[in-house]
C-alpha cells in the first residue's frame, strides 16, 4: 500500500492535531493537580486562579490553532477525548466554588420520602424526620426547591439510585455535558463545518469546572435545548415531527431560560408545534402542582412551585452586566457590588432590561421569519446573549448554554470565548 502524497493540506492538519495534543496535554496537567488543592474556596483558591487562568489561556491556544490551520480527520476525537480526560480528575473534588448540589441532594431526599419538594422550606419543622447531615449545607433554607419539575425528575432518580451521593451528581452532569459537546459536533456537520469546532464548548474551563467539579443541573438544560436545535434540523421535516418542541419544553422545565428560544424556533415550527411545546411545559408543571403554584402566597412563604422563583426575582442581585450599570444609575447608590434589594429606582432598572429584552425578542422574531435554516441558526444566541447582559444576577455556570452556542453564531469564537472568562 502506498501512503498518502504529503501535501500543504495534510502537513497543516498533522501540525495543527501535534499543536493540539501539546495543549490538551499541558490543560490535562493543571486539571490533574485540582484535587490536590482541597476544598476550592478559601486559601485552596488562590491556588486554583493561576490555574484556572492559564488553563484559559490554552483553551484559546487552541482555539486559535484550530482557526489556523486545516483540520486533521481524527481532530474530533482527540477533542473528544482530552474533554472527557479534563473532567476525570474533578470528580474525585468536592464541589466547593457552589453548593447548589446540596439543594439537588436535598430535593432528591424528600422526595425519595413522597413529600413534594414545593411543598417546605429547607428549614421547615415538618421535615426534620428527613435531616441529614448536608441539610445544613443547603443555601437559601428559607425557601423550598427553585428548581423546576424536570430537573426534579434527575434529583429523584440520582438519589434513588445513589443515595447521599455527591460524586453520582458529578457523574451526571459530566455525562449531560459530554453528550452536549456531541451533538454540537452533530450540528456543525450538518452546517457543513468542522465537528472539531467543538472544542469551543468541550475545552472550555468554565464549562468542565461548574459540571464536573460544580454538578451543575445546567448541564441538563443546555443538553435538552441542544437537542431540540438537533432533531429540528436533522429530523424529518415534516409538520406533525413533534420531538423538537417536546426536548425544548423539557428544557424549559428544568430551568426557564431556553424558552427565550422561541422566537427563533416558533416561525420554524408553526402553531400546531408551538402549542404542543407550551402544553408539554403546562403538563410538567402540573405534575408537581400539588403543593400549589407559588403565585399569590406571601413572598416570604417561598414555597410552591413558584414561591422560590419569585424570591429569587425579587431578591437575588449578583454579578449583573449591563443591568448593573443601570441601576446604579437609575438609583444613585454608588457601589462596586449590587445595589440592595428595595432601593428606589432599582424596580424601574428591572423594567426597562425586561422591555430591552422583549425589544431584542421581537426583532429576533421577526428575523427569524425572513430567515433561512443556516441565517436562522445564527440567531439562536443572540437572546440568550441579551439575557446574560440584562438580568440582575450571573453566575458563571449560566453561560454554558451561551458557549453551546458559540460555533453557530454571529460572532467570533475567540473573542467571545474570552469575554467568558471575565464574566467567570
């Protein structure tokens, strides 16, 4: 047999996959000595940042190689691999830059004792039979679950099957995220680009952090809203194709941000299928609505399915964008961090980012209706994009699905991918 003729395109693609394998490499390194740190808040974290940083600075290494030179044809493996290899190590770490995966285990815990997880605080006297240990570990116990029916679902499920199991969460999230990083690569072939641009997701820090080390029931949600941007461009289609409003309604249900998809899907989908999503998200939200819906109970109550959600609206004000800035404007309350829940002025904030938000949607919609398949495509992040600028509160394990959708965008990769560090 005779080998291949070496040409400028292959010599590029074999230059381009050693580069990639000396970063991947190099990022393995720094991943494998985390867990040697310890619990990743207090002094552990002053040694986690230069890692964090410099492993950042060799994800966009490699986003650049990539953007430089011709693909190899096993590229997508390799991506595939050093992702998988990248979250191993984490999993063995105690998930300390958030606590939210004691909420999970919480909920998971009531559960697996049929009482509905809307229907008690945390701290509520009624449920000291259920105490555990990590009970006190919950954050916000004066409220019950903020976590919506299908995400409750996986809770239940994981505890069931893994019982005060913090690691069997990690393990969770990480297997949701590798199969998001799949179908990004499902994606990209079917637009007729390189697989391999998944690395924009799969190599990101933020992202292999906040599921493999933070377990993250993000990783479900920007799983099921992946899947439902696949089947509707790869399935049949046909009108009654019912799959991709169904995943995205899943998606909803987990928690409420791919909804703000719709103004991109509905033009695509129709009525018929834009009713089924918003009968699919009725149906999940009623399943659990025994412990009532939250709306019109006082706001300290924080219990139903959206007491907690209310709360939340109300009161939580963290690492906001453009929002910030407004209301510091809008209020006149000088601060480097939020400005305090109940500060006039700060109401009035929220109204005009929820107006500029509805604005960006309707043009959104409006575009998408003029819009081909792959112009379409283009325009699935931008209301999440306009979302992460205009709500009050940001956490960085909130971009993952901004990050899923980086390779269809508008906008390039790399200096989007590196806004995500300074919002991390």
């Amino acid at each position: 047999m005779h080998s291949a003729p070496l040409t400028l395109r292959n010599l590029s693609g074999r230059v381009a996959i050693v580069a990639l394998t000396l970063c991947g490499l190099a990022s393995l390194a720094l991943w494998a000595s985390v867990p040697a740190l310890g619990p990743l808040r207090g002094p552990s974290l002053l040694g986690y940042l230069p890692r964090h940083f410099a492993l950042f600075a060799l994800y966009l290494a490699a986003l650049l190689i990539l953007s430089r030179q011709h693909p190899h044809p096993q590229t997508p493996i390799l991506v595939l691999a050093f992702a998988l290899l990248f979250r191993l190590p984490l999993l063995t770490t105690q998930p300390t830059l958030s606590d939210d995966v004691y909420r999970y285990l919480w909920d998971g815990n009531v559960q697996d004792a049929g009482v509905n997880p809307y229907a008690h605080r945390v701290d509520s006297p009624a449920l000291d039979e259920l105490a555990t240990p990590g009970r006190a570990l919950v954050n916000n116990p004066q409220m019950a679950s903020p976590y919506l029916p299908a995400a409750q679902i996986v809770f239940a499920v994981v505890y069931r099957l893994a019982p005060k199991s913090v690691m069997a969460f990690q393990i969770v999230a990480m297997l949701f995220d590798l199969t998001t990083g799949l179908l990004i690569m499902l994606l990209l072939r079917r637009f007729g680009r390189q697989p391999a641009w998944a690395i924009v997701y799969l190599w990101n820090p933020l992202v292999v952090v906040e599921f493999a080390h933070g377990a993250h029931i993000d990783s479900l949600m920007t799983l099921l809203m992946m899947a439902a941007l696949a089947s509707d461009l790869t399935g049949p289609l046909r009108e009654d194709t019912v799959r991709s409003p169904i995943l995205l309604a899943l998606a909803t249900l987990v928690k409420p941000i791919p909804v703000l998809l719709l103004p991109v899907l509905a033009p695509r989908w129709g009525w018929k299928r834009t009713a089924i999503y918003g009968l699919t998200v009725l149906v999940g939200l009623a399943a659990y609505s025994g412990a009532g819906w939250g709306l019109m109970t006082p706001l300290d109550a924080g219990t139903g399915l959206f007491g907690a959600t209310r709360l939340y609206l109300s009161r939580w004000n963290f690492n906001g964008g453009l929002y910030h800035w407004l209301e510091v404007w809008m209020t006149g309350y000088r601060t480097e961090g939020a400005v305090p829940p109940g500060t006039p002025g700060i109401e009035l904030a929220k109204a005009i980012c929820a107006g500029l938000l509805l604005v960006i949607l309707v043009i959104v919609f409006w575009r998408s209706k003029k819009s081909s398949t792959t112009e379409s495509a283009k325009l699935w992040i931008v209301p999440i994009f306009a979302y992460l600028l205009l709500t009050p509160t940001i956490h960085p394990w909130y971009l993952a699905p901004l990050i899923a959708l980086l390779p269809f965008s508008l906008f390039p990769c790399l200096p989007v991918s590196l806004s995500t560090l300074y919002l991390s």
